[in-house]
C-alpha cells in the first residue's frame, strides 16, 4: 500500500491538470468498491457518513468522524480527500487545532466550508481567517496536506451569490486554499465564470443538479475535479427503501429485483482482512 506522503503527492498531481471524477463513498466497503471501479482519488462524505450510523448530516462528533477518516484510508490505496465541513469550530483558533487532528489521520486533502448548521453564511473576514488558519496548521504539519476551501453562499439567500461566490473563493485562494469549491453552480455560465475567476487554482464541482452536463463537458469547462457529495449513498438508499417499504406495505419481494449478487460482493471483499 501506497504511504501518506505517497498519496498525498499523487493527489496534488491530480489536481495539476486535466479533469478527474472523485467519487465520495460512505463506509469501508463503498470506498473499496469505488477504488476497484478505477478512480483515482476518493471523497468522504459527511451526510452518507452521518445516515450510515443513524444521523443527520452535521451531527456526526468530531472523534466519530476521524476514526471514519482512519478506516477508509486503511481500507484503500487511493487518496482520500476528508469532508470535514467547517471544522468542526467557528474561531479560526480552534478550526486550526481541529484541521492539525484530520492531517494526522492520513488524509491527502480535507474541505473547510464557510458556513455552520446555525450560521448559513459566516462573516467574509471570519471566513477567510479561518482558512489562513487551516493553512497554517497545515504547514505547521509539513505542508502537503491539500486544502479546498469551500464557499455555501449558494444555499443561502445572499442577493448576488455567484458575484460573492467568486469573491470569497478569489480571497481563500489568497488565504492559501490549493483548490476551490463552491457547490450549487448550476449553468455553464456559471461555471465558466468561476473557473476563470479563480485560474490558475483547480475548481471543485459538485454533480448535482447540473442538468445534462456530463464530465466531458465539465472538462471543457476547465473544472478540474468533479465530487458526487451525498448522491452516491442517496441512490444506495433510494433501493434499500424501495424494497423495504414493499416488504412492509405490500408483503411482496419484487424491490428485490436485480439486487447485486453476494457471491460478486464476496469475491471483492475476500481476504481483505479488517482495515481496524
């Protein structure tokens, strides 16, 4: 197996060029199935992280969730990015102390976002502070750790949130952010705009509500990395219910139709031993 510093440079080598799929599993054995699919690099997921253990998104423990951290690196060879929403803090100080503890489970990359359950937008100056500091305690652990900042002023009601989507991700590139993110894009409009804002720095997309956008186009677009965030747990989900909900509405089996076979489930997972 490849060591930390390994994955870490494999994973700032990808963002160096071209376009890539970073697909985001939510326990061991999506994140081993994901890697033999052939991707490259892989995204935790806070929201199929949280519904794996009975949560909701946000309400995971910050100990919770490094130890989550911990299993999927082991569990796999490919580099994994943390969704680590926004720290786990609101003080710059105690993202920095929080971000030092994700660094040291492993991981090739973690996300810091601008935004909390309580505050749908924190204030412009705390926001990029807090990103100056997770730089800080980044280098502070020896630097190659990659960092995306994220900004949500998308899913709040800011009047004008591709103008300060830009403006903020333009500032946490300043703040030392290697890659950026800002989830709720929708146009190629858009999209172009915010790539062009924050060139040379790779942009971040997340495949959602992007219409019949493909990666070939996003490519085109000069996004350099394209992240599923919850859609992939949310479709394992959409089939665990349906078929649930037949057995106890309808006392049938049908939701049972074309489920995977163990026996290919069995033959991925053999002798992989317990990543713990």
């Amino acid at each position: 197996m490849p060591t930390v510093a390994e994955k870490r440079r494999t994973f700032r080598a990808l963002h160096a060029s071209g376009c890539f799929v970073i697909p985001n599993p939510w326990d061991v054995g999506s994140a081993r199935y994901l890697q033999s699919l052939g991707f490259k690099a892989l995204a935790t997921t806070s929201s199929g992280a949280a519904w794996s253990l009975g949560r909701a998104d946000g309400e995971v423990p910050l100990d919770l969730m490094l130890d989550h951290f911990r299993a999927l690196i082991a569990a796999t060879d490919v580099p994994v990015n943390a969704d680590f929403l926004a720290g786990f803090a609101v003080a710059p100080e105690e993202v920095a102390v929080n971000v030092a503890r994700c660094v040291a489970t492993g991981v090739a990359g973690l996300s810091i976002e601008d935004a909390t359950a309580d505050i749908p937008v924190l204030d412009f100056d705390i926001a990029v502070a807090r990103i100056r500091a997770a730089r800080a305690a980044i280098d502070g652990a020896g630097g190659d750790t990659l960092l995306v900042a994220r900004a949500e002023v998308f899913f709040s009601d800011h009047a004008q949130p591709l103008k300060e989507a830009i403006r903020r991700l333009v500032a946490f590139a300043e703040a030392g952010a290697d890659c950026l993110y800002a989830p709720g894009f929708k146009t190629r409009e858009d999209i172009a705009a915010l790539v062009k804002a924050d060139a040379p720095k790779p942009v971040n997309v997340l495949a959602r509500e992007l219409g019949d956008l493909t990666v070939a186009d996003l490519a085109d677009l000069g996004v350099r990395r394209i992240s599923v965030g919850g859609l992939m747990a949310r479709a394992a989900w959409t089939g665990f219910q349906r078929a649930a909900t037949e057995l106890a509405g309808k006392g049938s089996f049908g939701g049972f139709a074309g489920a995977t076979p163990g026996a290919g489930l069995n033959a991925l997972f053999a002798d992989k031993g317990d990543p713990a």
